[in-house]
C-alpha cells in the first residue's frame, strides 16, 4: 500500500478511535451503574391473586409482569410463584418501594366495553358514561404502538388483535353501529384497570349489523406522546389475566457480603493482569500494544452498558471479565498472521498489513456466527437468556473495534520503531509452536475414525452421568422454599458459610427490611428447612422465624421453552451462515462439535453433582459461542489451504489445524488466566461458574479435532466436493 494512502487511513482510523474512546468515557463519567440484587440489593413485593384464580391464570401474569419489568432483556428481576396465588418480585436496585410500585406498572386489566348510556365512569373528553358487559379482554391484543394522530391532535394507540378478539371486536361494534351517530350508544370503551381511557365513537361509515371488519382497532384521546407510548408499553407487554394486589413490600440487601465481593473483583483484576503479561510476554510490543486495545475495549464494553441501562450482576461481571480474555482471540488471529507474512517477506509494514487482511476473514466468520445466536436469542428469548444476547452482541461490537481498528492503529503509531527494530515487536518469528510443528511434519487425520472413536467415548462417558446421577437443577428452575426470619443486624457472609457448613450450600440469603433474613433453598423436606432454621439461628445468635412457604421456579416454563426455541433456531441460523460461506459439510460439522461440548459440559456436571443454575446457564451459552469460533478459525484456514488443490482433505485439514493450533494455545492460555483466578481467588458462589467454563474451554478445543475435523472428513469423503484448480496450473 503506498504510504500516503496508509497515513491517509491510519488518520481515518485514529480519528473515530478518539471519537468512540471520547464517547465511551463521558458515558462511564457520567452514568451510575446499576447493580444487581447480588451487589446492592433491591425491593422485594409479594403480588396476590384473587382466592379463585387459577394456577395457569397464576403462572401467565408471572410471565406478563417479567415482560413489562424487563422488556430490554437487561434488568435481571428474579419473580417466583409463592403458594398458589402469590408472585414475589424482587427488582434490583430499586431501594423505594413506592418507585418499584411504579416500575411494575398499572395491573393492566384492559378490557372493552360496549357504552350503553350516560353513568359514572368518566372519560378522557369529560363526561361519563355506563358500560356494558365485558366483551374482550387483553388476551386478545397482539401488539400496540404509539403513533402521531395524522388526523388531528396529539397520538393515538394503534392496537392489533389475535386469536377470536377480531371476530369479537366486529361484534361489538356492528351493534353500537346501530345508535345514531353523537349517541352513547355508539361508543365503545377501552377501560384500563377499572379506568376508561378511551370511548371512541364507531365510525358513521360502518353500518349496522355490519361492525368493523380486520384484526386491528385504534385508540384515539388526545394522548401527550408519552402517555401513548406508555399505554402502548403496557398494553403490547400484556395484560394480566387475573387481576393483582400488592400485599407486602420491603427492601432487601444484596445476597453477597461485601468480603465476596471484594475476592471476587481481586481475582478478576488479578486474572486480567496475567492475560496481559502473557500476551506481552509472547508478542512483546505487539503484545503491550494489544492490552493497551484490550483496556480500552473493556471500558467501551461497560460504557454500552450503562447507556443501555443494564443491570451488573456479579456472574455477569464474571462474564463480562471472560470476555476481555476471549476478546484477546482476535488480536492473537492478527499476530499470528503476521508472523506467517514475515516470514516470507522480512518487511514488517507488510507483514502486519497482510496479517489483518489475511485475519479479516476468520474474525469476521467467527463474530458474524456469534452475533446471529446473540440476535436471535434476544428476539426469541425472555429474561436472562434475553439479556445475555444483548450484553453478548456488546460485547461482539466491541471487540471487533478493539483488534481491528484500535490495534491497527496503535501498531501503526510505533511501526517507526518496529521497522527499525522487528525484535521489539514479537512478529519476526512463527514462535517455538509453530517452528516444531513444522518440523516434524505431523499428519493429524490418517486415520479420522479414531479421533471419532475417541469422542464417541466422551461422550458416552457423559450421557451416563446424566442417566446414572442426573442432573442437579438450581432453585430457579425447581423451585424450593423461601424462610423468612427476624434476625436484627445479621451477617449475611456468616449465615451463608454456617448453611454451607450443614449442606445448603446453594442456598441464596439476604437481608430483608430493617431486621429481617430471607433464605431461599431448592425443594426440601420439613426436616431440612428445620436444619435450615438451627443453622441460621447459629450464625445470628438467635432468629425467630416468620414464614416457611413454597415458592415456585425464577425461570418458568414459558422462559425456558422460549429459551430453548431461541438457542434451536440460532444454531440453525449459524449452520446456514456457515453452510454458505464455507460447505453444508465443514458447516453440519461445527454444529455437531458444538452440540458434543454441550452433552459434555451437562454430563461432566451431573458426575461432579454440581447445580445447574442461571449461573451454569449463561456459562452454557458462553462455551456454545467459543465452541463455534473454534471450528470456524480452523475451517476458514481449510478454505485457504483448499484453495491450492491437489491434495487430499484428510491431509489439508491436518495442516489447517496445526497451523492454527498457536493461535488456539495462546488463546485458551489467556482466558485461563482469568478463570482460574476466578476460581481459585474469587468468592466461592462463582466456582461453579468457573467451573463450567473450564470444561467448555477445554470440551470446546479439543472438539474441534476430536469432532469437527474427522466429521468433515466422513462427509467429503462420502459426498466429495470438486478439486479445486491449482494456482499456477491448466487442468486438461
């Protein structure tokens, strides 16, 4: 490239660097995080539904409040069933119960009404009126949207309506047709929690006995733009069923003490420093030059977050300390091609140039796979599976900003230098890895069935450990039972540590009110929660309890079926993607490697007895993304490489993977800095969590060799493609 262009986008580059960086930083200046219910606490409100409620009716406005509570997918409220007509919702960081009351929402018990005459019930134009019998309720509205009134003043409600609300709707109105026009008779009210917010007269146009045909109505009323909007939020999140009655609220501290809070950010801060000295250490320079990108990308990372307004929690901090170790993924694709371009050069601008282009491919692969799962499970998902796609594809964005434009700047800033002196840099060698590999010119795929054979066995190992033990799930997905004590000024560190020490370790506690402990176990027996009380009245010196109820699931049916909807049709969407930009076979292979490290990481789970909670699950998704990076790293390699022809496949495939096998060790290397640090220094409540990420780093690289590769290799050789032409030469 001559140098006037390169200056010319290296100034391109530099300027939307400071631009972002600028941004970034005023974001993290100026906004307040909000922290979860494990590092602040929040407000806790017990919800009541009528004595003749039923459980179904129960359970759907469960799943009604989680939506319009947390709509984004960020806010990470915890609701659970208590008995049978009770929902307990606990918001974080919400410390004014009268503020929570407001973020819940009116109950939205939305229904239509035909209008018969003159009576009590006000309406938004001043007068009153008298309504009929119910004729729809909001089970029959599919969506709502705030829209300017084109025909005169304020906004307007636009309502769409499903299952029989449409034949419903026309009914109503073919009747109120039949009153003449001005009449009351001719209206039709929208009343919202006994409230009528809108009567709108049926249209002169429409005849009696005729009624508004089509699955879509308007609600009209002069509304202020937020007060559409705001009605519009209320109505499309849903409405109720079964009307609710606020019957208790209180704050409640954070379920981590301050000593676990403080271990575990020690052991992030600790883990990251490593990943730095090691990249410094293997790629000198170049390696500084990319912790430098790696802390501005955490701070861009946090500044989306807090712009989204989304909730901190301690396993999403953890998540979040992952993913600078994975986001040196990237960098290490860059370096590693570079190295390759000088070695056949010596030019180092050159090399370091070629290096990012050559990279561009794996990294835009590897990220446009993983932002496809991330999108769809925001789309498809609720609750926190919802919320891990927004903070993934965050997290995705930022990373692609760090390395390829950040990185590339950085480099061409002391490219002077490391012209002078290629040493410095950590580019001017393949690396003792890679000069070993290639000397000793290994075939890895002679004799694919074996490494199939091998997998085979893991896996069998694993499907017996869920047969043979089974899988222990978490509260939030059984269950259990919430024990409410009076213990003035308790440690919540101490009550957690005396519960551990007589076998609830997974029990979740905290402070509740001025004086009030609440601790919440997975389905127990009378003669456990007995043992539950003895234990906290140990560690407090003496507890009265109040209450001993059965609470229901955090994650409840709806969620985890939609979840499961979500991950299904996103690892369709990547088989497709890949299928497209590389072969049906490389791309039906990554999705078998991928489904391998899932089986896996739930086998190795349920042998070791560990809890399968939300925790585990938001680890589950992360090993799912690194496990499919993995494989589209090696194929994209494969697709260069078959791009020579005149090779069998076993063979290129072999080369594909050890020559990516450096950037795979370094990679794996560096977020094993972070989790080990997790594990070993953090609080232990995050064990499990790093836990589960050490087998996926480990199932999720070794897959791609046990499982992808040899894959690949049964369906080529079964349904060979065409050779490609060598370059260079005429096929006759």
């Amino acid at each position: 490239m001559p140098r006037p262009v390169a200056r010319r986008e290296l100034l391109v580059r530099g300027l939307l660097s400071l631009g972002v960086l600028a941004a970034s930083a005023f974001t993290l200046l100026t906004v307040q995080p909000r922290l979860g219910l494990d590092l602040r606490g929040g407000t806790q409100i017990v919800l009541e539904t009528p004595a003749e409620a039923t459980s179904d009716a129960t359970d759907r406005a469960m799943e009604v409040l989680r939506r319009r509570v947390d709509e984004l997918g960020v806010a990470e409220p915890v609701l659970a069933r208590s008995g049978d007509h009770r929902i307990v919702v606990e918001l974080p960081g919400v410390q004014d119960p009268t503020e929570a009351i407001e973020v819940l929402g009116r109950t939205a018990q939305l229904r239509v009404q035909p209008v018969t005459g003159a009576g009590d019930k006000p309406t938004p134009d001043g007068d009153s009126v008298a309504l009929g019998d119910v004729v729809m309720t909001g089970e029959g509205i599919k969506d709502a949207r705030a829209t300017p009134n084109q025909q005169g003043v304020g906004y307007l409600v636009g309502v769409d309506f499903q299952g029989d609300a449409p034949g419903a709707w026309q009914r109503v109105t073919a009747e109120a047709a039949c009153a003449q026009p001005g009449a009351y008779e001719r209206r039709v009210a929208f009343v919202l929690d006994d409230e009528v917010v809108s009567a709108p007269q049926v249209d002169p146009s429409v005849g009696c006995g005729t009624g508004m045909i089509g699955g879509s109505t308007r609600i009209t009323g002069r509304f202020a733009q937020a007060e559409a909007e705001e009605l519009a939020l209320v109505i499309r999140s849903g409405a109720l069923p079964v009307p609710v009655e606020v019957v208790e609220q209180r704050t409640v501290g954070p379920t981590l003490g301050a000593d676990a809070i403080e271990a575990s950010a020690r052991a992030a801060v600790i883990g990251i420093a490593l990943t730095g000295l090691f990249l410094v250490f293997v790629y000198r320079l170049a390696g500084l030059v990319a912790v430098l990108a790696l802390v501005a990308y955490a701070g861009l990372s946090c500044a989306a977050l807090l712009a989204i307004g989304a909730t901190l929690t301690l396993p999403g901090l953890a998540g979040f300390v992952l993913a600078i170790g994975m986001a040196v993924d990237a960098n290490v694709l860059v370096f590693e091609r570079s190295r390759e371009e000088y070695a056949r050069r010596k030019r180092l601008p050159r090399a370091v140039d070629q290096g990012f282009r050559g990279a561009l491919s794996a990294v835009a692969d590897s990220n446009i796979t993983t932002l496809l799962a991330a999108g769809l499970l925001f789309w498809l998902a609720t609750g926190p599976v919802k919320g891990f796609g927004v903070t993934l594809s965050i997290g995705v964005l930022a990373s692609l900003f760090s390395a390829l434009v950040l990185t590339r700047v950085l480099l061409g800033l002391v490219m002077p230098l490391l012209e002078k002196r290629p040493s410095w840099s950590g580019l001017h060698t393949l690396g003792r890895v890679r000069t070993w590999l290639t000397t000793r010119g290994y075939t890895l795929f002679r004799r694919p069935n074996r490494w199939l054979l091998t997998a085979g066995g893991v896996l069998v190992v694993a499907v017996t450990g869920l047969l043979v033990r089974g899988l222990q799930l978490g509260v939030e997905f059984t269950g259990g039972r919430m024990l409410e004590f009076t213990a003035p000024a308790a440690d919540v560190g101490r009550v957690r540590a005396e519960l551990s020490a007589a076998g609830f370790g997974d029990a979740q506690v905290v402070t509740s009110g001025t004086d009030g402990l609440s601790v919440r176990t997975g389905p127990i027996d009378s003669a456990a929660a007995a043992r539950v009380g003895e234990a906290v009245d140990r560690a407090t010196g003496g507890a009265e309890q109040l209450s001993n109820d059965l609470i229901g699931p955090s994650l409840g049916s709806e969620l985890r079926r939609n979840a499961l909807i979500a991950l299904a049709i996103a690892v369709a969407a990547q088989l497709a993607y890949l299928a497209v930009r590389f072969d049906w076979r490389l791309g039906l292979a990554t999705v078998v490697a991928l489904v391998t490290d899932v089986v896996v990481l739930v086998g190795a789970f349920a042998w070791l007895g560990k809890t399968a909670d939300a925790v585990f699950l938001a680890a589950l998704l992360t090993v799912i993304g690194y496990s499919v990076n993995d494989s589209v790293v090696v194929f994209d390699r494969v697709r260069e490489l078959r791009r020579e022809g005149g090779r069998p496949f076993p063979d290129v495939m072999s080369d594909a993977v050890l020559q990516t096998l450096p950037r795979t060790v370094n990679t794996g290397i560096g977020v094993l800095f972070v989790l080990a640090a997790l594990l070993f220094l953090g609080d232990g409540s995050l064990a499990d969590f790093a836990t589960a990420l050490l087998i996926g780093l480990v199932a999720g690289t070794a897959s791609t060799v046990l499982t992808a590769a040899p894959v690949a290799i049964a369906l080529e050789s079964r349904s060979p493609t065409r050779t490609p032409t060598p370059r260079g030469k005429v096929r006759t």
